[in-house]
C-alpha cells in the first residue's frame, strides 16, 4: 500500500520505478516490448516509429489475467501493416508470459482499444477539430445546449478517438524520434502558444487543454478498480454529499474542458473524488494535487517533459 503510494508520487509511470515489488515483471515486460520494437523496426523501416504502453502496467499495478496494452505510431500504416503488427507482438509476448489486450466485449458488443496513431495524419486530426471552433466556443448558447450531443461535443469525441493521445502516454521505444513527433505537432499546437495561420491562440490553447485535461483523467488518476487491488482498501462510492464539495468543485475546474463530453467528463470528476477519499482515508493527505503539478502542469509542461525524456534528462518522466 505504502509502495504503491510512494511510486505514485515520485513517479509519473509507476512501472519506472526500481524497488517497486514487480519490478522484475516490470522489466521482463519492457525487455519484450524492445524486442518487439527491434523486430517490427526490421519488418518496417520506413514505418514504425515509436511503441508505447497504458493500462494497468504503465500505472504499476498489473493483476492476475490482465493484459498488455501496447501503443503504435508509425507512418503509413496500413490495415495490412497493423495487422502484422498485432501478430509480431502477440507471438513474443506470449511466451514471454504476457498477454496482448485485443479488445473486451461490454453488453454484447466488442469494442477495439485505440492504438495505432499514423502521423501522416496528425495534421488531419487537429485540424479537423481546430477549424470553426472559434466560433462554436464563442456562441452563446444554453448550458444544456452544449453538453452532450452537441457539434463541440463531437468534435471532441472524434480528437480523443483519433490516437492523438498515444504520443503523450508512456513511450517504451523509439525515443530517439520524441523531438520529430512533436515538432510535428507543434505546427499545430505552438509552444509557448501563439497565433498560426489559420488558429488563433484561443483555439490553440482550447486544444491543448482538451489534450492535457483527458491525459490527467486518463493517466494521472487511477481507475477505482486498480486502486483497490493496488492498495487492498475497499474503494469508496461517490455519495451525494461529495457533490458540490470542495473536491468536487476541485474536479470541475481540473476537468472543465472535458465538459460537453458527458460520459467522459463524469468518469473524471468521479475518479477524481475516489482517489481523494481513498488518498485521505489510507495516508490522511491529498496526493494527487502535487502528482498533477508534478507530470502535468500544463499542456507545454506535459510535452517538454517528453522532450527531456528522450535525451535521458528526466529517467522519471
């Protein structure tokens, strides 16, 4: 319990951290995730660029049967390409004793996790959310008009369903190309943010925090789930008393721009309030406050962490 905290705070991906109890396991599985990378570099040159790694490992807190989310970035991808991709992983994880994650089925219907991320189409991406977003943010419309079903709304579902996010988790090979990655971003997203042809630095800065703000809900926060098997402690219920707390008003100023994205914005603010409760109840103090500061300051933050990352200057992220 006390280990799991101590890597939670001193460590943006817990799986980084050296005198965590699976620290073994933790390295056997970066070990296979190089080797992955070397033989799919092999297979594609031209196309691979990066692999990274989410889920329950990068938090470091794996369970029994859980399985490898490992991440793609390459450039010109194809369905062909993709689906070799899937089949190298799995054919050296497996012996290895991991278990690459091909989707779950929830009510009947499967559903495939998002990982591949091509950048011959970041520009694509971005700039299909960019454009008219001005305008839309500026419309003056009723709250309940713009929650939900809404042309904001939307657009936010398709950026954060595009892969855009894969660059910002935790890269595990390739990261020699972190610098060209986001040097094509930032043609898009400027650091420090000034206005573009095109964008104009409000919708710059609306974009990068839709990008930070579902990377902190994503990453920084723990699923109720996982802290429970992390910490041994029964994870709390959200009750109607913690809405309108001083957490919950916390969660909501965290989260703002997740806002008209119902279901997404929900889960944050109520992950939100359960680490809290769980962090008061098991060290008698708020952690994630300070974790957030710490890895996720600010969206220019989060990317020169990165950054800094690939020349070996920041060995916790």
């Amino acid at each position: 319990m006390q280990e799991f905290f101590r890597s939670f705070m001193l460590y943006e991906y817990p799986i980084l951290d050296p005198n965590s109890r699976y620290h073994v396991t933790f390295r056997e599985l970066l070990e296979t995730l190089t080797v992955i990378g070397d033989r799919l570099k092999q297979e594609f040159p031209d196309t691979l660029v990066a692999l990274g790694l989410r889920g329950s490992y990068s938090h470091g807190h794996p369970y029994e049967g859980n399985d490898v989310d490992v991440l793609f970035m390459g450039q010109g991808l194809t369905p062909e390409i993709e689906e070799v991709m899937l089949r190298i992983s799995e054919e050296t994880l497996t012996p290895n004793g991991f278990e690459l994650c091909r989707g779950k089925v929830e009510m009947g219907i499967e559903l495939q996790p998002i990982r591949f991320l091509d950048l011959d189409d970041v520009e694509g991406i971005l700039k299909s959310y960019m454009y008219g977003l001005a305008r839309i943010l500026y419309e003056r419309e009723a709250d309940d008009a713009i929650v939900g079903g809404s042309r904001l709304a939307e657009k936010k579902r398709i950026l954060l369903h595009s892969g855009i996010l894969i660059p910002y988790l935790l890269w595990v090979y390739g990261l020699e190309n972190v610098s060209r990655v986001f040097r094509l971003i930032s043609q898009y997203l400027p650091i420090p943010t000034r206005p573009i042809p095109l964008f104009g630095a409000d919708v710059i800065d609306e974009t990068k925090e839709t990008i930070k703000q579902a990377y902190i809900a994503r990453t920084l926060t723990g699923r109720p789930i996982h802290l429970t098997m992390a910490t041994g402690y029964e994870v709390p219920d959200v009750e109607d008393q913690d809405h309108g707390s001083a957490v919950h008003r916390e969660a909501e100023e965290l989260f703002w721009a997740l806002r008209p994205l119902k279901g997404i914005h929900r889960e944050a603010i109520n992950k939100h309030i359960i680490q809290a409760k769980l962090e008061m109840e098991v060290v008698g103090r708020r952690l994630s406050p300070e974790r957030i500061l710490t890895f996720a300051p600010s969206y220019n933050g989060l990317v020169r962490r990165r950054l800094r990352a690939q020349w070996g200057k920041w060995i916790n992220w």
